[in-house]
C-alpha cells in the first residue's frame, strides 16, 4: 500500500509515467484504428461509426465517472489517513451501485438499437461494451487510489494492442461497423475480468474490515453525486457533445471530420493530463495526512512543467497537424485542417485545465469543481446552437475551444482564491515561450517548402532540434525544476536526459 510516507514527487512522477502510458498509447491505437476504419468505411460511414461510440462512451462516462473518481480519491485518503479496514465496505457498496449503473446503460443502448438505430447489431453489441466498461470503473479506481499504477495500465495496454489488430483484420475481411463493436466487447470483458483479479489482490493488502462504513457511506454519497453531476456538465465541455449538435443539424461526413481531429487533439492531450491525473490520488492521500505545503509545492511545480511542456507542442501541433491528417487520411478529410488548427490554439490551457481539476478532486472542493463545469457547459451549448449550424465541424470546434477557455479561467481562479498565487517562475516561462515559437516557425517554414509527406518528417526533426538547441541556449527550465527532474529522470536515456536537463536549467540568481 502506498501512506503519504511514500507519497513523494518521484512516485507521483512514476505512477504519472505508467497513467501516461495507459492513456496515450491506447489513443495511439486509436488513432491507427480510425485511420484504417476512415479507408475502408468511408466518410458516412466513419461519421455513423463515430456517433454510436460517441453515445456509448458518453453512457459510459456518465454512469461510472462520477464513482471512479470518488472512489479513487477515498481509497487515497483512506490509506493516507489509516482508515484501509474501512474501505472494504466501500469498495463491496460500489460494485453494487455500479452493476445497477451498467445494466441501465447497457438498456438504453440496446433499445435503441431495437428501436429501429442502424447498425441494428453495432447498437446492440455497443450496449455490451457499455456494460463492462462501465463495471470496469471500481477495480481501476481501487488500483490508482491505492497508486498501482503499473498494475492499473499494463492490463489495457496489452489488450489494447490485440483489440486494434483484431479490429483491423475484421474490417478488412468486410467486418464493417457491426465487427469493430463485436471486437471491443470482447475485449472489454477480458480487461474487466483481469483488472477485478488485480484489485481483489490489492484489497487483500489493507488493514482487516471494520464496521464503520456507515460514516464513509455518507461521505461516498454525498462524493458521488456531485461529482457524477459534474461529469454530466464535463461531458458538454470535455467529450465532444458538440456531436449531438452536428447530428442534428449537419452531415453525417462532418461528424466524422470532428471526430478525427478530436481524436488526434485528445491523444496529444494525454501527455499532460494524465501527468495531472496521476496528481489527484496523491493530493487525496496527502490531504488525509494534512500534508498542505507537500500539496502546494507540487502542485505549482507541475504546473511550470506542464506549461514548459506543452508550448512546444502547441507550436509544432499548428505547424505540422494539418499536413498529417491529409497524409495519414487522405483527401476526403483535407476540411480537418482548419478544424485541427482552432482546437490546438489552447492546448497549453487544456493541459492547466485537467491539472486544476485534479486537484481539486484531491481536497475535495467538489462544489467549485462544479460549478465550474456548469459555466463552462452553458458557454458550449450556446455557441454550438449559435455557429454549427452555420460553420458545421468549424463551428464545433470553435464552441469547443470558447468552453474550454472558461472551464480553464474559472478553474485557476479557484485555486487562486483557495492558495493564492503560484510561484510561475515568469522568465523562465518567457524564455520558453520563445524557444517554442521559433520551434515552430522552422517546422512551419519546412512545411511551406515541401510536400506533405516530406514536410511531415523533416519539419519534425528539424522543429526538435531547433527546440532542443534553444532550450539549452535560452535555459527554459526553472532551476528548482530542472534539478528534481534530473534527480528523477535523469539516468534516463544513458544519462543524456539528466545531462538535458542540467543545461536547460536557468542560471542561479
């Protein structure tokens, strides 16, 4: 079990790194799974594609998110505050809850299909895929409450990558639409069964159950419920509802345009999210322990991180982003240029965004967390309503980026009012500011004077050679940082990361 003993900025970098793999590579597979279906499905039939798993995942994450994370955040500062006997009742009441969860889902799904949605069979198999992934949420919270992060991510990047080469296969034996959600229920079953064995074997690792779950009922509840409304307006802002509104009002080849480029926008967003996500559960422990400055210090250090981190990947992402979806899609999706480039415009605020939010789950302001959502999902869906209907994907993309602005300002706003202003470092932050920028002028003027396949590759090493030149010239990092990450990481890569980072270090005032 890990105490807030042994939570320290090197475990929380560690369980990062295992929660970044685990989401970014399976967008990675994604990715690779849509590029395939874009082929042999067609613009129409990757839009349809796309809605049924919109609707699904959607269930999904309105029916166990709320759970997951109240789950995640109680196992942590049960553990953190010596109370694990407790957690047993608690863990046997969320699979219940849950189980009642993923059948109503799993219904609504195979009504429809029922009903008369084609696909008929994709419908239907898309309910299955709603049951076990929505169960599937009380053994992985259990996993990362209790920071096993290494257990909580091999299991779906192993099936992960079985699920994208059988989901090819099928689709280039004629398998269509139906066969992609034939491919992902199986799979799920698999993940569901393998990650549930896992949490019993961690279960079995706390203290002996105790009968006082009565008083952390009150509180699962009370953590549930807001938190689960808070997914509800999240899902506005954070996972693409603008689909909905392209449903209705567009064609079906524009969903499809949006979709891709959310998915590529998503699979970027990985990076620094799920660094911010491994935050949560330790600011949950931390906070069970009264550790307030542990809390503090790390939370201001990974936020220069992720801002150091993302710059250049926005820069790049503008440069080079429209080039590559029409080399990997094709012609037929050459209109996601233009939606690719307003979405990367904010990246660095979406990463802060997803930081923020963890945080506050991790000390519980719920309520801020909240309301936050709510501002940030009536700004959507007022300008979807407003410019979709006229701009169609460009107009979605658009209502996104405008929720995503205020989700993020009202977020950092509330911590500023909880803690008072971060210690940002500001011209260390400059200096990266403008190594990112030149980064990705380069790439930009590579990819003005080749092809796209070649502009592709070549403005990629030349913009992270320039960015790694300028880093090390202009000395982005701030001192502090740089030598935590050279004590954590910089044995990496034969001891060229720690050195990296040694020289990107500002100099001592």
């Amino acid at each position: 079990m890990t105490d807030a003993r042994d939570t320290t900025g090197r475990s929380v970098f560690r369980g990062g790194v295992w929660w970044t793999a685990s989401r970014t590579i399976p967008q990675l597979y994604v990715l690779a799974l849509s590029l395939v279906a874009a082929r042999f499905l067609g613009p129409t039939g990757m839009g349809r594609q796309s809605f049924i798993a919109f609707t699904e995942l959607s269930l999904v994450a309105l029916l166990s998110s709320g759970l997951f994370f109240a789950l995640m955040r109680l196992v942590g500062e049960g553990l953190g505050g010596g109370r694990s006997g407790s957690l047993h009742g608690l863990i046997r009441w969320a699979w219940r809850v849950e189980g009642v969860l993923a059948v109503t889902g799993a219904g609504l799904l195979a009504a429809a299909g029922l009903l008369g949605a084609n696909p008929r069979n994709a419908w239907l198999l898309s309910a299955v895929v709603c049951l076990v992934l929505t169960v599937h949420a009380v053994p992985t919270a259990v996993l990362i409450g209790a920071q096993r992060w290494r257990q909580a991510s091999i299991v779906g990047l192993v099936t992960g990558f079985g699920a994208t080469l059988a989901a090819i296969v099928v689709l280039s034996q004629g398998g269509g639409i139906t066969g992609m959600f034939a491919v992902e229920a199986a799979i799920g079953a698999i993940n569901l069964g393998w990650t549930s064995l896992l949490a019993r074997r961690t279960q079995a690792e706390f203290a002996p159950r105790r009968d006082d779950f009565a008083a952390f009922r009150r509180v699962a509840i009370r953590t549930v419920a807001v938190l689960s409304l808070s997914e509800v307006l999240a899902l506005v802002v954070e996972r693409r509802s603008e689909v909905f509104f392209l449903a209705h009002w567009s064609p079906t080849s524009q969903i499809a345009i949006y979709s891709i480029v959310y998915s590529v926008v998503i699979a970027l967003v990985q990076i620094p999210n799920a660094m911010a996500a491994a935050v949560s559960p330790a600011v949950a422990t931390l906070f069970g322990a009264g550790a307030g400055e542990r809390i503090r210090s790390g939370y201001e250090r990974a936020l220069r991180l992720l801002i150091v981190a993302s710059l250049p990947l926005t820069t790049g992402g503008l440069a080079l982003g429209p080039a590559l979806l029409r080399v990997v899609y094709g012609g037929a999706y050459r209109a996601t240029g233009p939606v690719l480039l307003i979405m990367m415009g904010i990246f660095p605020l979406v990463a802060i965004s997803g930081l923020a939010s963890a945080l506050l789950t991790g000390i519980g302001r719920l309520r801020m967390l909240l309301a936050a959502s709510a501002f940030a999902a009536a700004v959507d869906i007022g300008l979807s309503v407003l410019l979709i209907p006229r701009y169609d994907a460009v107009g979605a993309a658009l209502a996104n980026v405008g929720a995503q602005i205020v989700l993020a300002t009202t977020l950092l706003a509330a911590i500023h009012w909880l803690a008072g202003p971060p210690r940002l470092e500001r011209r260390a932050i400059f200096r990266a500011v403008v190594a990112s920028i030149a980064t990705g002028l380069v790439a930009y003027g590579v990819n003005a004077l080749l092809p796209d396949a070649a502009a592709v590759g070549v403005g990629l090493v030349a913009g992270t050679a320039t960015f790694v030149l300028l880093a090390t010239t202009l000395r982005i990092l701030p001192r502090g940082d740089a030598a935590w990450l050279d004590e954590t990481l910089g044995r990496h890569l034969r001891g060229q990361a720690g050195r990296f980072f040694r020289a990107a270090a500002a100099p001592a005032r």
